[in-house]
C-alpha cells in the first residue's frame, strides 16, 4: 500500500561555521524531525571507506563542494529512511542551485516543500576564529570551541562521553577556499529561498543561547507566502 504524506522540510543555512550544527540538535527536536547534516553523513562514508567516501575525500580536504550527484544520492536516500517520514532538518544542503532544484522537484512529488530556510547571518572575520577553535564528538557530531562553547566534560563530548577532535578542513588556508566556495555557490540558494517567500534571517553574531532563541522563534513563524495546512499547522505548533 502506497500512503502519501504531506512532507515537510526545514533548512538550516550560513556559511562554514555560521553555528548551524550547534544549533540543529534543539531545532530538530523542537520540530521533532531527524538533523540531517550532508557533511556528517560524507564524513560517516568516509570513515567507513566506501566509494563514495573515497571519491569525495580529495573534494572535501580542498574545501571545495563535492559534486552535486553524489551529495544528492546521500541526502535523498537519507530522506527515505523512516524516521523522516514527516520531513527533515536539512543542514548543509543545498549548497548549489542544481541541488536546490532537485531538493525542491523531489518535495514536490510528494506534495511537500521547503517549509522554512533559516539563514544564519554572521559576519565574514567571525567565521575564521570559530573554525580554527572547532572541536567536535566523533560518536555524536556535537559540536564545541575551546574559548565560546567549551564541552563540560573537558576533553570528552559532554553530551555522550565520546572522542573530540579538530577537522583537518578547520585550517585556515582550507576555510579560506570554503568561506570563498561559499559566497560563489551557496549564496545564490539564500538568494533562490528568498524569492520562494520562506527565507527568514537570523542574526548569528551574538551568542549561542540568544541565536538558539532567535532560530526557534524564525522555524515556527509561518513565512512571508507560506500557506498552512492542518498537518504543516500541527508540525509547526507540535
Ligand atoms: P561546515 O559545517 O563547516 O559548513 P560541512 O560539514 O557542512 O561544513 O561540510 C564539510 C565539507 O563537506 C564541505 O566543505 C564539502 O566539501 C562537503 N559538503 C558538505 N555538504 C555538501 C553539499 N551539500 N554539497 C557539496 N559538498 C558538501
Ligand atoms: P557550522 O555547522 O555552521 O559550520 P558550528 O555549529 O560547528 O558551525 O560552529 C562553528 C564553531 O563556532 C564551533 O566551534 C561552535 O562551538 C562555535 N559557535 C557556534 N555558535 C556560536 C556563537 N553564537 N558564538 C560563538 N561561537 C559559536
Ligand atoms: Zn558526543
């Protein structure tokens, strides 16, 4: 039996280092649908060494985008998973506007949309200081800084007890192609949500928990040319 849901998807989008994987945990839950994080999920088939983590591996060590067919493969496969039968917290993706127009096709289908594209703005000589102070849980992906957001647990995750580590891409030679990567590709999809009517605008240049505020506030306000249904309405006001 083929049973079609109304699918929702929320995106959380900023440059390398915004804090949009600080922030998704709490978002997620709060819309009680799965973080889906496009470069956790390529880090996950790094380490397990499958080809397609061996064919994103030179890509991702440059700070450049991986191609578009094999981040969409990922993204749209984890989106079949049944945990995100009502949608998904997108972070990470899309990236380019190929991948926003399959993202958007492929909702579509399922008479679903980008519900809401939070963008977290953060000025561009902040994002370098937060990079190279990024520590993060290899079990959870939680995310850390050595002065802003330290783990209670010292050098352990603080949320799980897991391992912390630097990513070699936090390098500032390496972030400084990513942040340039960013402006070229991903700024046009803010642009694209934007013109969609769903796009709302955070101020991330202050500090966690005022952003973590801001950020649950701007997911549950309906945009500017949104029409609720009764299932979104019910997503949205959990
Ligand atoms: P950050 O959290 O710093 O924004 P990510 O963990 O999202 O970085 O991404 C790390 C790397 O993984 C990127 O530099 C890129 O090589 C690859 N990547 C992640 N998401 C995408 C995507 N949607 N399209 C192409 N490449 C991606
Ligand atoms: P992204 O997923 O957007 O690449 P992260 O959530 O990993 O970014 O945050 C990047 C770094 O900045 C991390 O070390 C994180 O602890 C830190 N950080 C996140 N949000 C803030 C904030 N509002 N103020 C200061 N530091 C922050
Ligand atoms: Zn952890």
């Amino acid at each position: 039996m083929m049973l079609r849901t109304r699918y929702d998807v929320v995106l959380l989008l900023g440059a390398p280092g915004a804090g949009k994987g600080t922030q998704a945990r709490v978002l997620a839950t709060a819309l009680d649908v799965p973080h889906v994080a496009s470069g956790d999920l390529l880090r996950e088939h790094r380490s397990r060494g499958t080809a397609l983590g061996q064919a994103a591996r030179a890509y991702m060590d440059r700070g450049d985008l991986v191609p578009d067919d094999l981040v969409v493969g990922i993204i749209l496969d984890r989106l079949r998973q049944g945990d995100a039968h009502r949608g998904a917290l997108l972070d990470g993706f899309p990236r380019t506007l190929a991948q926003a127009a399959v993202l958007d096709e492929r909702l579509g289908e399922h008479n679903g949309a980008v519900r809401s594209a939070v963008y977290v703005e953060v000025s561009l000589r902040v994002l370098v200081e937060r990079l190279s102070g990024r520590w993060l849980c290899r079990a959870c992906h939680a995310s850390y800084h050595e002065v802003f957001n330290p783990s209670a647990a010292g050098d352990r995750c603080a949320a799980c007890g897991g391992d912390l580590y630097q990513r070699p891409d936090d390098k500032r030679n390496v972030v400084e192609n990513r942040i340039h990567v960013y402006l070229r590709d991903t700024r046009p999809v803010i642009d694209h949500y934007g013109a969609l009517g769903v796009l709302q605008r955070v101020d991330g240049d202050r500090g966690i928990e005022a952003v973590r505020a801001d950020i649950l506030a701007a997911a549950a306000r309906p945009p500017l040319l949104y029409q609720p249904t009764l299932s979104t309405a019910a997503v949205v006001r959990g």
